[in-house]
C-alpha cells in the first residue's frame, strides 16, 4: 500500500511542477506588460494566474495596480483589499490602495491605510508626505502638524513639510505664519515650483501684483507644465496691464488643460477688452459648454453677439437669463434693442413696458428678490452681480493642486517629454504610424516575406509599441493558439517553419517575450540565412533584458546576444536602414555614442527620410556634448514630421545659450 501511495504521489509531482512553471511564467510576462505599461495585456495574465491560484497574494495585488493605471480605482481598491487579505503584511498594498482610496475622495480610509504601511516601513518620507496631506483635505489641521512636526524632527531638510504647514496656516487664515514657513522652505531648496506658487498666492491675497508675477514666473520656470500658475500669473500681470501677457499665459494654460475654465473665460474678457470681439464670443461658447447655466457668460455672450451683429443668437441669450431672472433689467433693455433693430416693435415695447413696471415696483418697494434657489443655480467663479460681468474671475475658494508622493510610475501620457531615444523597429501584425502621411515604413526582405507566404495578417514594420486594447489582445492570443494547432499538426514542420516565425513575432506582441525567442530561434535552425529572424529575436531579446533589468538582473551578457543577432542579421541583409538603426540603438543604450552615430549615418545613407534615425543620431551627438550639431539633427527630424523633436530642441537650445553665457 505505501509502494501504491508514493507511486499515485510521484506521478503528480511532475503535473505540480508544471503548474508552477506556468503560473510563474505568467506573472512573470504579466509584470513585464506592467513595466512597458500594456496594462489591458498585464490584467488578461494576472487573470489567468488568480483563475488558476486564486490564493496568491501577487497576481491580485498586480492586477490592482494595472487597474490603478488605467483609472480604474474602485477595481483598484478592490484587488488590494483582496491581496491584503491574503497577505496583510505587504505594505505596498496598503499604499496603491491607500492611493486609489485618495483618488475617490476617501480621505479617512486612505489614512488608515498609511496608517498600516507607516507601521511596515515607518521611515518612508512619502508615506509620512501622503498621510498629512489626506489629514488636510480632511480639514484635521491638528494631526496634520503633527505628522508634519515629527516629519521635520526626522527631515530637517525636506522642504515640502515646511511647505504644507504652511498651507495649513494659510487654511487657518494665519498669513505671516505662512509666509515664514515658505521662506523656511525656500532657504532649503529654492528650486522647487510648489513653494514659489504657493509663495505667489499669498501675493496675490495681498494684492502685491508684481511680486506675485516674480513669484509665479520663477515657479513656471521650475514647474512649466501646472495649467494655474499660468492662470494666477495672468491675474497678476492684468492689474500690472501688462495684457499682451497675461493673454499670452491664457494661451497657454489652455494648451496644457484645454478645459480650464477659468483661463477661457477670463481670455474671453482680456479678448473683449482689446477689440477682439468674434474670438471672445468663441471662448464664452465654450465656458458656456462647460457650464450651460453660468448667466454671466451668457450676459457677456449675449453683449458681444449683439454687438457684431448677430441679433437672433443676442435675443436667444437674453431670453434665457429673462427666464431665469424676469425682472433683470439689462437684459430686458438688451433684447428690447435687439428687437427693435430687426423692427419687432411689439415685442420690443413689451420688454420696455416691463422694465418700466419693474422700475414702479422697485420704487414702491414690492420688486420680488431672487430667491435662495435661484443664487444657488448659479455656480462657482461667479457672483450674481451683473455690474460686474465684465471683471475677471477667480476661484470661490483658493486651492492648491497636491502632488502625492509614489514611487510608482505614471501615465506616459501624464509624463513631460523627455530626450529618450526613439524605439527600436520591430515586425509586428500592424501598420507603424509616426504621423507622417507621406512616409510607410517598408523592407524588402518582409514584403518578400509576405508575397512568399500569401499570408492573410500581414507583417509590417513599427517603431510605435502601443498598449494593446482587450479586442486586440484577444484576437493575438485567438491567432497564437491558431498558429500552435497548425504546427502541431504539421507533417512537415521544415516546409511549415514560417509558422514557428509568425507565433514568435506573435508572442512579441504580446509581450511573451520568452516563447517569442524559443520560436525564433527554432526558426534559425532552419533557416540560418534568415535576417529577419535574427532581427525580431534581437528585438525581444532586448526588451526582455529592459525589463529583467529594472527588476536588478544582469543583462551584459544578454545585451551581446542581442547586438550578435543583429549583427547576423546586416550580414545578410546589408541594405536594411531598419537594422543600422536597431544597431544603433543597442550602441546608444550601452553609451557607446561613437558607434551609435555611425550606424544612424548609415541608415540615413540608405534611407534619407528616416526621421527617427536624424532623432536618435541627434541625441547620440548632445550626449557626446556636439550640442549644434546634435540639435541640427533634431532640426532635420522634426522638419520630415517627427514634431517631438521641436521640444527636445527647445530643452537643449536654452542648455546652448547657457553654456555660452
């Protein structure tokens, strides 16, 4: 019986190591879609590891942190709180959740949550950074300090405890407080833009508008992608009448948040104030999109249409603040000139007798008021003053936009541009779009490829990874299972081996990197002569070892696999442009800027509208310090449409001019 028993048990060791096997392959290429921010891709893997052991901890709390990516915060939330069930001693669950919790208002229950993970890692500065500021929002002024007093006992030098104490005082209305503390703050670290915002605030309360556009200019400079210190800066340069300025700064807090509300309306007015009628009528549209009941934008709409003549869209205005408000006065006289004009003399009369019965009531003292209902239908920025529709608009209440501390990466979309290389070209099921209509990334050796083997999903060429959505996804996975069921069914896998080329570049896509490097390299061993073989396995090889990388693995050695591979590959097809400039990219990530440039020179020689290689070549050349030379290339990218380029040479420029300085 035991000979029975130890055999049963040792034949389902084999089906456990398996299943092991499996689940951590899946986290592992779950984590790695996670790190190049395929979020979709990363919860289809997790979901398949919790499908199969729900009881682990880490696929539930990395499935919470896709999610948390991808704006998902009560999914986020959720997951967490599942990971910490099964493992409560995880403290970055407690902080994602912590996070997610924050993003859904849920101040106190976020605070208990960095609670727990200030007890697990007590001397984590951003724990400590997040906690006060979820006190603040929570109006708990006293334990607010009290965070930020032991912050400052263990951080004498962290400038952002000064700087949050300090707005703790200005909520308490306690200025000079404040105002100590942000100088404090900015002995200690005079190079960060939240404290000269916050500085110019309390300028801009005491009305010392130059100040405040000293300040708020210095905070851009260090902080040049926050929408308000554009819109607080127009303010001050207004009462400065410097107008060309501040409608400059209007300008370009639309550009950063095209649906702030404040920097479109109060454009709309500077607009008005220097003749600029049509384009003002534009911006009141759209405040008036934004809020379809804010009366004061619609007063000044209506002025301005009848104004420029559009007399039906002014008598529309009016009408509606007449409904909202009958015994409004200029809007009735408005419409009564309206009315007139287009020689609607009945109607016109009709408003005038109603301003002149308004105007007896008033005088007898029986004029009914607006009520309460009707003021709180009127939103925020705005007072119902109708004498005052053409003033600027602030906010109700001042506020500061919090930044919370984590060491988690953000949105790419979220990011400021940064001078990164371009991306290698990889083969791939879809088209490459750079957003230049008048160029398609082509290569002979894979429209060869393609006629050869009449295939239905064609391959193309892409220098763009991006995210994959749940669709795409299921129909890559949908086309790998396809793919297997044919080679296995093969009877003659050397005729078939193109099959084993399409499912690695498959598995590539979707971020499979390992299965994608085992089918190339079956492929090799049929076709040793094949460049594009060699291409796409240097390309994931690559890419597994960026990832491998972050995690604090060893890649040297994996890097000279990768750079041998595309060696091979140039050796049999030495008129590809696309793999000088993969070469070159592998140079430039060793920072062996020297060999990187002549592989861009070459793959410009072969190819002269190759935008990214001008790109990379340019930043290769800034890093061996040829700045003009270097900017030059960037010049020449952004001219043949790679428009990303223009923002790299405007960083570089400004380091130019410095340096000659």
């Amino acid at each position: 019986m035991r000979k029975i028993l130890l055999s049963s048990l040792l034949m389902f060791i084999p089906i456990l190591v398996l299943a092991q096997f499996r689940t951590d392959r899946l986290m592992n290429i779950g984590r790695s879609a996670l790190y190049y921010e395929d979020y979709v891709l990363s919860i289809q893997y997790f979901n398949q590891v919790i499908m199969m052991k729900p009881y682990l901890y880490e696929p539930w709390f990395f499935r919470g942190l896709a999610k948390f990516y991808l704006d998902d915060y009560a999914g986020a939330e959720k997951d967490c709180s599942e990971s910490i069930r099964l493992n409560p001693y995880i403290s970055e669950a407690y902080e994602v959740r912590g996070l997610s919790l924050i993003k859904q208002g849920k101040y106190s229950e976020a605070i208990a949550d960095y609670d727990k993970t200030i007890e697990l890692s007590p001397y984590s500065q951003g724990l400590w950074h997040n906690r006060a500021l979820c006190k603040i929002e929570n109006k708990d002024y006293e334990g607010a300090n009290r965070d930020l007093d032991s912050m400052i006992t263990m951080w004498k030098k962290y400038a952002k405890a000064y700087l949050l104490k300090a707005e703790v005082c200005l909520r308490q209305q306690d200025t000079l407080s404040a105002a100590k503390l942000i100088d404090e703050s900015l002995e200690i670290d005079p190079y960060d833009g939240d404290v000269w915002a916050m500085r110019a605030t309390i300028s801009l309360t005491n009305s010392k508008w130059k100040e405040a556009d000293q300040q708020l200019s210095k905070a851009i400079h260090l902080k040049p992608t926050t929408s308000n210190n554009y819109v607080n800066r127009a303010l001050a340069r207004y009462n400065i009448n410097n107008l060309r300025g501040a409608l400059a700064d209007y300008d370009k807090a639309i550009e950063l948040d095209p649906n702030n509300f404040l920097a479109h309306y109060n454009r709309a007015l500077l607009r008005v104030l220097v003749g600029d009628d049509n384009r003002a009528i534009s911006d009141f549209d759209y405040v008036i999109s934004l809020e379809p009941y804010n009366v004061m934008a619609i007063y000044n709409r209506a002025i301005l249409l009848e104004r420029t003549g559009d007399l039906q869209g002014a008598i529309r205005d009016y009408t509606t603040l007449i409904d909202e408000y009958p015994n409004f006065w200029g809007g009735l006289s408005g419409r009564a000139r309206c009315y007139r004009m287009l020689g609607m003399n009945a109607k016109a009369e009709q408003d005038e007798f109603r301003i002149f019965k308004a105007q007896y009531d008033k005088h007898m003292g029986i004029q009914p008021r607006w009520n309460k209902k009707q003021k709180l239908s009127v939103r925020k920025k705005s007072e119902i003053d109708f004498d005052k529709y053409n003033n600027l608009v602030v906010e109700d209440d001042a506020t500061v936009e919090h930044e919370y501390s984590t060491a988690y990466r953000g949105h790419v979309q979220n990011r400021k541009v940064e001078a990164n290389f371009m991306p290698m070209f990889q083969i791939s099921f879809s088209q490459y779009d750079n957003g230049i209509k008048t160029y398609q990334a082509y290569d002979d050796a894979i429209e060869e490829f393609n006629h050869k083997h009449d295939l239905k999903d064609k391959l193309f060429l892409t220098c763009d990874i991006k995210p994959l959505t749940e669709e795409e996804s299921i129909k890559v996975f949908s086309q790998i299972d396809a793919l297997s069921d044919s080679i296995a069914r093969s009877r003659n896998l050397n005729q078939d081996a193109y099959l084993l080329l399409l499912r690695g570049i498959a598995n590539g896509v979707v971020q499979n990197f390992g299965d994608a490097i085992s089918d190339l390299t079956a492929y090799i061993q049929t076709d040793s002569t094949s460049a594009i073989a060699y291409w796409q396995r240097a390309v994931c090889q690559t890419r597994q070892n960026d990832y491998n990388a972050s995690q604090g693995v060893d890649v040297r050695l994996k890097m000279a696999n990768a750079l041998s591979d595309l060696d091979m590959a140039i050796k049999f097809d030495s008129s590809s442009a696309y793999l000088y400039y993969n070469r070159g990219n592998l140079y430039a990530q060793s920072k062996d800027y020297s060999k990187a440039i002549e592989d861009y020179t070459k793959a410009i020689e072969l190819d002269s509208k190759l935008s990214e290689a001008y790109y990379n070549r340019g930043l290769a050349k800034i890093n061996r310090n040829e700045l003009e030379s270097g900017i030059s290339d960037l010049s020449k990218a952004g001219e043949l449409g790679l428009y990303s380029a223009y923002s790299v040479i405007k960083k570089y420029s400004t380091t130019s001019k410095a340096s000659r300085n």
